[in-house]
C-alpha cells in the first residue's frame, strides 16, 4: 500500500527493495507485467506473448526441484539441448526488450506527469547545450 501513496503524492517517491522481494523471488510473466503496470510503462510487458508460457514452465521447473517435488534429473530429461538453447535465446530476448523499454521509460520521462514533461526536457536540452 505505501507504494502506491508515495507514487501518488508530490514527494519523490522511493521504493524499497523488500517491499517487493517475496513477489519476486519467482519471475512469472504475470510478475514482468505487474510490474510493467504498477510503475506506468506502457504497451507490450514482452516481445513474444508465447515467452510467457516459455517463462511460467521455467519457474515452475525450477520450483519443482528447488522443493524437492521433482528431481532434477527428471525435470532435465524433459529438455534436448536444442530446447535449452532455444530457450536460453528466448530468455535473453526478452531480457534485452525488458531493458529497452526501461530505458525508453527513463527517457522519455513517462514517470512525470505529462503536464510537466515537457519542462524536464527542455531543462535536460538547455543543460546539453551548455558550453
């Protein structure tokens, strides 16, 4: 809940690094896109909707083992080598969009409300102006 206050107040909103870590200790595709939501960030949360099948099997994969529901060698039998680089490039994938649209985020200064971006940008202009 203070999430969501301290985004919607006036002063500069700080997130902890705790008041997420339990959702996060498993990175769904519903968490990337939680995630894309609750911070404002528009449009697509993947580059490839089916990645969010690929992504849900990977952590469930991992839970498996990781609670002892599964062996790793039972869960690993399931994969060729092929489906791991297929899904190490996947992977990767999404992580570079990820990023991108952070960066794209940040840039275009979508965490200011619009009324105001337009002077934090030309602020940041004037400064790289600068001699």
């Amino acid at each position: 809940m203070q999430l969501f206050v301290g985004l919607s107040g006036h002063d500069k909103a700080i997130v902890h690094d705790n008041l997420l870590s339990a959702e996060l200790q498993n990175i769904w595709a519903k968490s990337i896109q939680d995630a894309f939501t609750t911070f404002g960030i528009t449009g697509d949360y993947l580059s490839n909707i089916a990645s969010a099948n690929h992504i849900d099997k990977l952590v469930d994969d991992r839970n498996a083992i990781a609670h002892g529901r599964e062996r790793p060698e039972t869960v690993g039998s399931n994969y060729t080598t092929g489906d791991i680089d297929d899904l190490i490039i996947r992977i990767e994938s999404e992580t570079q969009f990820f990023i991108s649209k952070l960066k794209q985020f940040y840039n275009d200064r979508e965490f200011i409300r619009r009324k105001h971006r337009t002077r934090y940008k030309k602020k940041e202009s004037s400064a790289s102006n600068a001699p």
